[in-house]
C-alpha cells in the first residue's frame, strides 16, 4: 500500500492575513503524517512594484512577469512570505523547509514559449518537472517541504509559476509513490451549489455530477478552470481532490472530489 | 578517516557584480566533493531600503535591525540573492539547495540581548546552533547546501546574522564528523604583510607567527578579528582556514591558517 501524503496549496489572500495565516498553520501543524505546503503570492509584490515606480506590464488584460518584476516577486515569494511560513511552521512543531524549485533542482520548468503574447519570464511545468527522489528524501526524513511559486529552468534564470498549477502538478508526479490527496484552500467552505449561499457546499463530486452541474452552470465560471484541473489530477492518478476554507481544514465541512 | 568538507563564505561586494558572482560560481563548480556556501548580503537591500524612504536606524555607529529592515534583508538576502546564487549553480552542475537558518531548522539563533545597545533582530549563535544531522543528510545526498544570513529563533521570527559568524560557526559543529575547510574568499589574495603591496601574501600562519605578527602591527587592524575568529576555529577542530581571492579559489596563491 502507498502511504498517504497531503499536498496543501494556499493563495495570496490568506498569506495578506498574519492572523488568518497563523491560523491555518496552526491547523496544518495538527495533520498528521507526510505532507507538503504551496503558497501563492499576496499583495507585497504589488504594492511594492508600485512603491518602487514600477508599473505593473499588461499585455491584453494579462499580466507580464519582466525582469524587474520576476525580481521583486522572487523576493516576496522565496524571501519574505516562504521564509515567514517556515519559521512559523518551525514554531509550531512542523520540521518545514522552504524551496524553490531551483533549489535542489526540485522543479525543473520550462520558460512559455512566445505566441500571441509574451508573458516574460513565466515558467510552464511539462511532464517530468518534479524532482520526485528529492522529495521523497525530504519526506522520509520528516521534513514538510514548503514551496513558493518560484521555479527555474535548469539554465541558470528564475522563473513565475502559477501555485496552482504547482501542486497540481506536485500532485500528479508524486502520486506514483503516494496516495495523494491534494487540497485547494480559500476564503470558502467549498463548492457551493447557490454562489449566494455560503452553507450550499455540496460536499462531494465526481466526474459524471461535475459534467452535469457544469452543464447545468450551477458551479460558477471562475470554479471551472480550477475543477478542471482537479479533475485531470484525479485521472492522472491523484487519490482526492479536496476544496476547502484555509481556516477551518480540520472541519468536516468541504468539497471533496473523487474519482467514483 | 572523516571525509573532507569544504565551507565557502562570500561577501556582499561579489554578490553585487553579476559577472564576479558569475566567475566565482562557476570556479566554485570545480571543486570537487561535499561542500557548503554560505553569502553575505550586498548593497541591493540597503538600496531598496532608501528607495523606498527607510532609513537606516544606526545606534553609535551600528547599524540596527528593525522589523522593517529585517523583511527587507530577508527578501533579499533568502529571496533574491539566494535563489539566483542557487540557480546559477544549478545550471553549472552543482546540486545546489538554498537555506535560511528556518529551513529545517538548519540554524537556530537566540535575539541577541539588550544591554547598551537594542540591536533589533539580530540573532547570536551559540553552542548547539547548527542541525548538523540535516545537514548530513543533503550531504550525503549529494546536495550542495546555500545558506543565506537569515536565522530563526525557533518561536517564529526570523533573524539576521553575520555570514562570517554562520560560516565559521558551521564549520566549528560539523568539525566533529568532517575535516573541515573553511575558505573565506574576500576581494585580496591573502592575508598581505605589507597592506600596500598585494603581492606580499602571506602563504601560512600557524597560531605562534599569527602572535607575533600581531604583536608586530604587521597584520592590519581591520584583518584581526577575522583572523582572531578564524584561529578560534582551528581550536574548536577545524581542520583548515583559507583565507582568498574569490576569484582565485583554484589557484595557488591563498593565505592558510593550520594549528601547526
């Protein structure tokens, strides 16, 4: 039997939070057995792009990672936030090690290649990015690795990963090893069936339902891309997909998605 | 027979030239077997600190570290340098991974005590500081580890120590398991018996000579407590201290500091 192994991915807006971030690593630290931590980003980055003149590049609505950009998102994911969340865990009794993904070359990525739009130093991450054996050392010496959405391309430059798609991707990789259950956690209690009704969790999908409820448009258009992407982790192998409220992930209350 | 392990410490003023930060890692990549990297700082945090309209808190003639300057030489420090110091290695085949002291509580600093002066978030490292078992560990797994000045106290804040003192404190505690090198590379070939003359290195210096060079005037004031910390360590069971050119670490031209 593959031993289970948790992957917890958490967004900007709690990391903007010292007591809701407390809060959920006070939780995370009461989860037993192997686990690793995704964080996004927060406002820092902006704000300080912002205090230093620096304008944010738009290209058609989307933003574009420059070199002074990738600089200061460097030092706000790999440098403030990864480290304040290190010592935080460390704090609360979580042998928590901050990575990048150049660090140990745990993911490898590939720069997006320039179409209609030149994104700049974003980074995509193809089959194989994950450095599995590394993190499987770290995971077996009881260490919770924690890693910001700040990868390299094996070639000496940085680049900006989306957080999602990083544990996802965290997810798929190591689900040959484990029994992978990977959680999203944001500022809600789940999937709601009524989006102006915060108790309507619905408390489980699978595929067929989640095909029908998207068809239906009960789940609502900025869920899909992210169930989309759960889904495809299930078929690729992850055990569960869990959506739930950063604060309350030792609650029953959440979405769970699985494959039957 | 213990194995060899060879500590690097850099300065600021390589970290703030790309292309002497560039030459030096690429050098550092030839030297072949464990070894251990720990950086200094640079002038980038000072900058960002007067950008954005932080000055720097000095109290007679020492600079304090404030919360503010700490997020700062964090971000830079654990972020920015780190991570491309990390990168860079990476693509230069060195299996490079990048520590704060939080990382799995690689180094665990106690604030340094209020007596004249409030020295803010500066971290001491007394006995027992270092987790020479992680350390072991990425060893043993062929990882190079990186370390940055930034510590942690083990309640979770965060704190900012000398890289001379980190290094040389690491060396001291893995002392007991490796035979210990540890290479102070600076902007000089050497320690210079005569301060105008860079040609006058020094090539060894036994505790006896060190004495009497002291003793003598002939060894310049700001090079004694480098070298006073760097004997202490060859006490404490270093094997070796080398003191050089970081751009010259393979070639002959060093000063070496042995017990006899």
């Amino acid at each position: 039997m593959r031993e289970g192994l948790k992957i917890f991915k958490i967004g900007g807006g709690i990391i903007d939070d010292d007591a809701q971030l407390q809060q959920f690593l006070t939780e995370l630290a009461r989860i037993s057995g192997p686990k690793i931590l995704v964080h996004g980003g927060g406002k820092g980055a902006s704000q300080m792009l912002q205090s230093l003149g620096i304008e944010p590049q738009m290209v058609q609505g989307r933003r574009i990672t420059d070199a002074a950009t990738l600089d200061i998102v460097t030092m706000f994911y790999a440098g403030k936030t990864n480290k304040q969340v290190v010592a935080l865990l460390q704090a609360a009794g979580v042998n928590a090690l901050g990575l990048s993904g150049a660090d140990g070359n745990a993911i490898r990525a590939v720069k997006r290649p320039v179409k209609d739009i030149d994104y700049g130093f974003v980074g995509d991450l193809p089959e194989g990015s994950i450095n599995t054996a590394l993190l499987g050392q770290l995971l077996q010496a009881g260490i919770t690795p924690v890693f910001c959405a700040i990868t390299h391309n094996g070639l000496g430059q940085l680049l900006n990963t989306n957080a999602d798609t990083i544990a996802s991707t965290l997810a798929r990789a190591l689900a040959a090893e484990y029994e992978v259950e990977l959680h999203f956690c944001f500022e809600k209690d789940g999937v709601l069936s009524d989006i102006n009704d915060e108790q309507s969790v619905i408390p489980q999908i699978v595929p067929a339902q989640y095909q029908q409820l998207k068809a239906q448009g009960v789940i609502a258009a900025g869920m899909v891309p992210k169930l989309d992407n759960a889904f495809a982790a299930l078929e690729a192998g992850v055990e569960r997909v869990v959506i739930e409220n950063a604060l309350k992930i030792n609650e029953p209350v959440k979405t769970v998605l699985c494959r039957s």
